[in-house]
C-alpha cells in the first residue's frame, strides 16, 4: 500500500457527563478516583457548561489535517484519530493502520512542546501498538515552527489591543503550558526549556519585551510539580506594580477545560480578587493557517 497513516494523536476528554469517571479512571491508570475527586472535576466540568469542547474542537482540526493534506497530496494520506484516555484510543487506531496493510504511518501529537511524560508517551504506545509492522515516523516537538510561533505572536498583539494604552507601560504577558513532575527534570527532560524558548520567541515576534512564563493546571497528586503556578504568579505580577496581564496559554492548542476553566474562571477570579486586568489570548482551535503548518510538517517529514 503506498498511502501514508497519519495518526493524530491527543488528550481525550469525556464527551458527556456520565463519561467523566470512566475517563478519570483510565487518567488514574485503572484506580476510580474517590467521590471528592470525582464531585471536584464535575464541578469543574460544569462551571465551563457540562462538558468540555476539547472533543469537538479536536476532531475539527483532525478534519482541517485531513483536508490540508489532500490540498498538498491528492489522495497519498489516510489521516485518523487515536486518544490517550477516551475512545478511540490511540492503540486501536494505531493497529488500524497495521492491520490494513499500511508500510508508513506519521505521529502527531497535537501539543507543541515535547516531553517523556507527555508527548513521548504518545509516541511509545503508538510504536508499541503498531509493532514493528510498519515504518513509524515519529514527529517531535514543533514549538518552534515558524508559524506556530508568528501565530502566537498574532493572538498576542490583539490581546495587547484590547487593553486601553496607557496601560501598556504596566501591562505583561504571561505564557503557560501544562505543568508536569518536577521527577521529569531529574532525567534532563527540557520542557521547562521549550517553554522559555518559545515565549522568547513569540514575545519577540510581537514585539514584547515584558513577559514571563508560568505552570498551571497541575495534578492533584503527592508529587511536587513543575512551578510557579499562574494563580501566584498573578499576586506577584501585581505585588510588583503590573496593572494588566495578557494571559497567552502557549502549551494548548485548543479550548477545553485547562483554558476556560484554569484560566477564564479561576485565574480571573484571582485577577479580579486583587484588581488584575487579565485578558487571554484566543486559542489556535481549527485556525485553518494552523492546521495547514501541521499538514505541511506531516508532508516535510515523508
């Protein structure tokens, strides 16, 4: 078979509320959360409407690939879904493609930043599903792409915009990514570094010079986690004197729980608390330049 797999891979989300502790399950490695942890996430799902967009936002930039690539390549791609945690899991589809004969499949996964906990899980049980019975492409972090980073830049000088200009002077942006173990760090894991670099990067490009980064959305576990979170940073930011924070979640490519709750809920209530402007930056969702720049990385890599 000549065509190329493209196995897009992502989170998951459960896609209705009576999915949500099947889904915090399997997030658990098999052990059912307690009925605080489950009456916590639940909350949390409602207060952003019930049930996070993430599914439906992931299967239209699934589509927008699938589309951008028969534009490149008529007919030389068969792109499909696999999830880390809600079906189609990613090993099913994976084994799709296996089973159907395929010689090459492409991995994406649709985080800009790479890491061994994250990203590289991806690549590890899509190889392991696959099993050597095609070639596996495997394509990394891509923080760095050109047009990822112009696009960012972008969201940020139209945030910038919204807030009144005598503020600038006093305003500062805020890139995040989600936070993971510090145990990461002890095996030189550089996401910390990915992040840094890709702020600088898109900081730069939109022409900002007072920025910073922060962690959010960290698990609730016994295990330290990457920091500092976004909610202290926010009452440092203001402590220092900064009127107004453009929040730019950098390490998310689409709207779903992380962004409307962990940003748009809980840490403007921090901003308003102590009298922070705080606007966020759109998210990059089905923005057809974007799923066109991923296209073009799955056409670069085959």
């Amino acid at each position: 078979m000549n065509r190329v797999g493209v196995l897009v891979m992502a989170y998951g989300t459960p896609t209705t509320p009576e999915d949500v502790e099947t889904y915090y399950t399997r997030i658990r490695h098999g052990r059912p959360p307690t009925p605080e942890q489950l009456t916590d996430l639940t909350r949390r799902y409602n207060a952003i409407g019930g049930i996070s967009p993430l599914a439906e936002r992931t299967t239209a930039q699934v589509d927008g690939i699938r589309q951008a690539l028969e534009l490149i390549a008529p007919g030389e791609y068969d792109v499909r879904f696999g999830s880390k945690y809600e079906p189609p899991m990613l090993e099913e589809t994976a084994s799709s493609f296996a089973r159907e004969g395929f010689d090459r499949v492409v991995g994406l996964v649709l985080a800009p930043h790479e890491s061994s906990m994250s990203t590289v899980q991806y690549m590890s049980r899509a190889s392991a599903a696959l099993d050597g019975q095609c070639e596996f492409i495997q394509i990394g972090a891509w923080w760095d792409d050109p047009i990822f980073v112009q696009l960012i830049a972008d969201r940020v000088r139209a945030a910038l915009a919204t807030i009144p200009i005598e503020r600038h002077s006093t305003t500062e942006v805020i890139f995040s990514a989600h936070s993971l173990p510090t145990k990461i760090l002890d095996a030189g894991d550089t996401y910390p570094e990915q992040l840094r670099e890709s702020a600088r990067m898109a900081a730069s490009l939109a022409g900002i010079t007072a920025w910073d980064i922060a962690w959010q959305s960290a698990g609730r576990t016994a295990d330290p986690w990457i920091g500092p979170d976004i909610l202290d940073v926010l009452r440092q930011k203001k402590a220092n004197g900064v009127s107004d924070v453009v929040s730019c979640p950098i390490g998310f490519v689409s709207d779903h729980l992380e962004v409307l709750f962990d940003i748009d809920i809980e840490a403007r209530a921090v901003a308003d608390e102590i009298g922070l402007g705080l606007v966020r930056t759109t998210s990059l969702n089905a923005d057809p330049v974007f799923l066109l720049m991923l296209a073009d990385l799955v056409r670069r890599n085959t």
